[in-house]
C-alpha cells in the first residue's frame, strides 16, 4: 500500500503490538542498526533501488 503510493522508504513506530506512526519525510534508525547488528541498512537499500530501477 505504501509502495503504491510511492514511499519506497518509511520509518514504522511499534509500541508493543501497535504500529502508532509511519515517518515518510524522515526515517531513521540505519546509524542505530549498524552500529549495534553491523547490517548497512542504507546500502542494502541502496542495491535494491538500483536493481528494481535497472
């Protein structure tokens, strides 16, 4: 539904088992992700764009 509509990249907030926010204009959490699991968020990110714009 997100796709459809554009946003590619979005931030969920889960509290629990509730989704209370999705953030379009600025997610976050790559640094946070890296830093502690060693997963570069934003070039995987990166790679699928690439590769479902070629």
């Amino acid at each position: 539904m997100l796709a459809a509509r554009g946003l590619l990249l979005v931030g969920l907030d889960v509290i629990g088992d509730s989704l209370t926010e999705i953030n379009v204009t600025s997610p976050t959490c790559f640094q946070e992700i890296a830093q502690q699991a060693g997963f570069d968020v934003a070039a995987r990110f990166l790679d699928a764009l690439e590769a479902a714009l070629s």
